[in-house]
C-alpha cells in the first residue's frame, strides 16, 4: 500500500474521529432546546423558534457524525451471507458498493452546493414564524457530505489495503 493512502486513510480517519465525538454531543444540546420548549409552553409565552432550533441541531448531529458512524462500521447491512464471508470476500464487496457511495454522495455535494449558494445570494429564509437564515445549516449539510465522501474514499482504501495485503489493521 502506498504511503499516500495510509497518510490518506490515518489523517481523514482521525479528522472524523474528532468531529464524531464532538458531534455525539449535539444531542445533549437538542434535548436542552427541547426541555426548554417545554417549559416555556408549559409556564411561559412558548417561543417560536425552538422546534426549528432542535430540527437544525438534529441535521447536524447527523451529518457530522455520519463518517464516524462510517468509519465504526455502524453503518446498516444485510448480515444474513456477508457475515459468513472472509474478509477479504467483505473487502471485495465493499470496494464495489463504496462506489456506488462516492458517486451519490458527489451527486448530493453537487445539488448541496447549488442550494447553499442560493440560500447565500438571495438570503433564503425559512417559511416558518422565526424565519430564520437558511445558509448556516445548508452550510453544516455541505461539511458534512464532504467529510462523508472523504471517510467513503478512506474506506475504499483500507478496503484495498485488505484485498492486497490480507490485513485490516490501523495505519
């Protein structure tokens, strides 16, 4: 394996690892935006922006902690004859389908990208009653199909590395 995909495989794995863990964390702030919904409906004037608020939370949870989720292998699959393969049988397969990935994942940049440029150009707001700017989220959306297309382009490489060398250890 060349030195390039094992710098490759090592940084981009360890960028994902530390946006995943920071990311995990997101949740403890959509059950706060939450809990404060509640109680602002149950014993003040409700607030109209905190529904929204725990929606955009919610995005970017799960598209910043997506190519950990990736990388941890946590990702759904069909288990029923993968499971019995060797892993190289598993690295074979996997090289295949992660192409598939890459290439809605580029399809997704590309239309992500179109869209947050227009939200930035004509300062696209939501239709909601807090109406608020919708850049900053299409934003997070874009890093974070990015970081999953660079743990994709990660994965195929140690699904190479597996193929060629047998081994599937950590760089």
């Amino acid at each position: 394996m060349t030195a390039f995909m094992n710098n490759y495989i090592r940084i981009i794995d360890g960028f994902n690892y530390r946006i995943g863990r920071f990311a995990m964390y997101l949740i403890f702030v959509m059950i706060g935006v939450l809990l404060y919904s509640s109680f602002t409906k149950t014993f003040a004037r409700p607030s109209l922006w905190t529904l929204e608020m725990a929606q955009f939370v919610m995005v970017a949870y799960y598209m910043l902690g997506g190519p950990y989720s990736l990388q941890l292998g946590s990702n759904v699959r069909m288990d029923l004859i993968y499971g019995t393969w060797s892993p190289r049988g598993k690295a074979w397969v996997d090289s295949f389908t992660v192409l598939f990935l890459i290439y809605y994942l580029v399809v997704l940049l590309i239309g992500g990208f179109n869209s947050t440029l227009y939200a930035f150009e004509y300062a696209e707001r939501s239709y909601s009653a807090w109406r608020p700017y919708m850049w900053p989220i299409k934003s997070i959306m874009i890093v974070g199909i990015v970081m999953m297309l660079l743990q994709a382009v990660s994965e195929l490489f140690k699904d190479i590395r597996t193929i060629r060398e047998g081994r599937q250890d950590v760089v």
